[in-house]
C-alpha cells in the first residue's frame, strides 16, 4: 500500500478532530454503556489496514513501544486497587482491555530491551488474572517473561513476577512450583524492602506449610505478614485478607475453635467492604466447620448467607467459576473434599439462582469435582451419573476431555463397576439444567 491514503501532514491534525472526523465517516463506531466511559470500536478490516500503514511508515517500532508504556500503566494502577473495595469495577476495567494487554506483553516478550517491562507487566496482572480465573494464561505469561532472566536478577520487578507465577502455580495446584517461585521471591522482596508483598508470599508460603504440617513456622509467617502489613496503615482489607489466612492456617492445625473465630471476622471485613469472593470463601470454610460440629440449623443459615451475598456481585458469573476453581485446588492440591463439595455446589448454585450461561467449564470442573466427591464417599451411581452429565455436555473436541477420561478411569477402579456404568448411561442423557438440577439435589 502506498501513502497516499494517509493524511500528509498527522502532526497538524489534531487526536480529536482526527476521531471526529473517522466518527462522521463511520470508520469508528462510538460505544456506550451505563456507569462506563465510552469507547470507540474499530472494523477489523479498517484495522488491518491501519496496521499496514503503520508498517510502512518506520515508525511501527515505537507506535507499539509507546503502546505498551501506556497499558504498564493502566495494569499498574488497576494493581493497587485490585485489593480494594473497588475491586470489581477496576477487574471490568482489565478485562474490557484484555485485547490491548496480550498484545502489549506479546511486544514485551518478543523485545530483546523490554524485560523489565515484561516483569513489571506481567506481574501487575498477576492478581487479575487471579480473580478471572485464567491461571493457566497468566502462569504462560509470567513463565515466559521470567525465562528471560536469571537468578542474578534481583529486581523488584522480578520479585514481583515471582510472587504472581507462585500464586498461579499454588491456585493451579501446583504446590512444588509455587514453593520454588515464592521462596525466591520472598528472598527479593525482602531484600528491596517491599514490605506488602513481602507479606502476601508469607501468605501462601505459611497456608503451603500448614497442610503439610509444619504449623509452627506456618503461624510465625502468618503473624509476620500480619504486622507488617498493619505498619503499613490501617487497611481494612489486608485486615481482613490477614485474618482469612490464619482462619486456614488454624483449620488445617485441627483447631477448628480458632479458625471459626477468624473467618467470622474476616467475614465481617470482607462484607463490610463489599468484597464477595473471599467473603463467599470465609462463609464455605465456616459452613464445613459449623457442619463437622452439627449445628444443622446454622449449616442452612450460613448457606443462605452465601447465596444472598454471591447474588450481589457485580459479576455473578465470574465469581461462580472463581469459586468452582477454588474448589478445584482445595480438592486436587489438599485433598479436602468437603469444603471442595461446598465450593462446587456454591459455584452451581450461584448459575441456577442468577441463570447464568456461558459458563461451561466451570460448570463441567464442578461436575467432575463432585462426581470426584461421590466417588471418595463410595456412592457408585451418584459419581458414574455426574461424570456421565459432565462428559455429555464436553464438546468433541474438548481439551478437558483427556483430563475427565482419567478421573472416570480413576474413580471407576474403587467402585462397583456395574452400578458406576449405569450411572454413566443416565448422566450422558442429560441437559445441562438438569445436571445442575441434580448436582444439587442432596445440597442444603
């Protein structure tokens, strides 16, 4: 393509008459939503065409330079509040960008003298792709950009990095590789003195030891982090966060009497300040706790709590899938099948209430996961039906179809094989709303 499409002289128009003028033409189309800015869309055939103008114009390299600067500040400004009251509008924000990320961290990573814009980049995301769920994406991300350096690197940007692949990792279930990340970013991030972060990884590394038993190095981390995140002010939501953390750390110790006392704190924190998903978590540890001591009556009570609260997020969709995925870890990392079963059945019920769709895999990890449970439980029919409803509902072809075949297989092996295959047949006959329907059926 030639330039004679272009305009001659770009530096005498200015940005907004240029947008006003594309406007009038219809080469951009203004878009409006209620409480949003507005945003411009562009034809994907105009924006292919742009590209090639840009390509030929010598000045590609530092249009996409330029770019990138700009979203490194956009994520790092969503960063801080991320783990604030505002969390929610500021995820939409990220996400009504995740276009113009991916390709900000594709030039990062492909650029030879932007690897610390790649580690700051990726590791100012790493909480957001934390909270949408996209575990798998943002470990890539964070792999690749860290790839790229060594372990003389000591930067804080690193250090950061480190901490968003250990997070990932551990939600993932991937406990040896969160260890590895989070250990070395714990060495770095008390090295530079950044004190919030510094506590966040004492955080997961504490919760990592708890389970594997050593809880008296786990509650020396746990009230590190906790006073030094109170030095740094009064923050109700690291209060709250803290507070969470060492309600896990007493549940995974058999000191069910203490964990109870801190989730219903943290609980009232999280509340307080609007933030669903980890109150939705404080209520599930309390409804398998309040449930192991017999309080029926309180079991019912907490439940209708969980689903009164999830039906307030701005995002019931995500939250649902936020909440299957933790129920993902706590079965597959910890091997605790009651508050996954918990995790699962909110996940569902929060799609059933609200009539979300568009979910499918959350929905299909809730039904393998508590057809995982029925199984642990010796209920053959139960765990062959909803493993028949998850893979009747799995597209052809499906990536997670290999990982549902193996958890069949798995589970078959421990169970009466006839009963467990006719509870296949019946749940491959299922709709999706009905699978649902039926998850559910013995929940509270």
């Amino acid at each position: 393509m030639g330039n004679a499409h272009c305009p001659p002289d770009r530096a005498s128009v200015s940005v907004l008459d240029a947008v006003t003028s594309l406007l009038d033409t219809s080469l951009l189309v203004q878009m409006e939503r209620q409480g949003e800015e507005a945003r411009l869309l562009m034809l994907e055939t105009v924006r292919e065409y742009g590209l090639e103008c840009l390509a030929g114009s010598g000045e590609e390299a530092a249009v996409y330079e330029r770019h990138a600067h700009y979203f490194l500040t956009v994520a790092e400004e969503a960063e801080l509040h991320l783990t604030r009251p505002e969390q929610e509008v500021w995820q939409e924000r990220l996400s009504r960008e995740e276009a113009n990320l991916r390709a900000a961290l594709a030039w990062c990573k492909a650029t030879p003298d932007a690897v610390e814009m790649g580690l700051r980049l990726a590791g100012a995301l790493c909480y957001y792709w934390f909270l949408q769920s996209s575990l798998r994406e943002g470990r890539t991300w964070l792999e690749a950009m860290l790839a790229r350096t060594g372990s003389t690197d000591r930067s804080a940007a690193r250090g950061r990095a480190l901490f968003g692949a250990g997070l990932l990792a551990w939600a993932e279930g991937d406990v040896e590789a969160a260890t590895r990340c989070l250990e070395e970013s714990l060495s770095i991030c008390r090295e530079a003195g950044d004190r919030r972060y510094t506590s966040y990884a004492e955080m997961i590394v504490g919760n990592i030891l708890s389970r594997q038993g050593n809880n008296v190095q786990a509650r020396h981390l746990s009230e590190e982090s906790h006073t030094r995140l109170k030095g740094l002010g009064d923050d109700a939501w690291d209060e709250a966060f803290t507070l969470y953390d060492r309600g896990m750390i007493a549940y995974h110790s058999g000191d069910p009497a203490a964990a109870r006392a801190h989730f219903e704190e943290s609980l009232r924190l999280f509340r307080k300040l609007g933030e669903a998903r980890h109150a939705s978590l404080a209520l599930s540890f309390l409804l398998v706790i309040v449930a192991s001591q017999g309080d029926e009556e309180m079991v019912r009570s907490l439940y209708q709590q969980s689903l009164t609260l999830m039906q307030q997020a701005r995002n019931p969709g995500a939250l649902g899938l936020f909440l299957i995925n933790n129920g993902e870890m706590w079965l597959h990392s910890y091997g605790d099948e009651p508050l996954a079963q918990v995790l699962y059945r909110l996940g569902l019920s929060l799609w059933r209430d609200m009539q979300q769709g568009g979910q499918g895999i959350g929905i299909l990890k809730a039904l393998a996961g508590l057809a995982e449970v029925a199984a642990a439980q010796g209920k053959a029919e139960r765990a062959g039906r909803l493993f028949g409803a998850a893979a009747h509902l799995l597209p052809s072809d499906s990536l997670e179809r290999q990982d549902v075949n193996g958890r069949v297989a798995a589970s078959r092996v421990k169970l009466d094989a006839a009963t467990f295959e006719a509870g296949l047949c019946a749940g491959q006959a299922m709709m999706q709303e009905q699978a649902i329907t039926d998850a559910l059926q013995d929940g509270h």
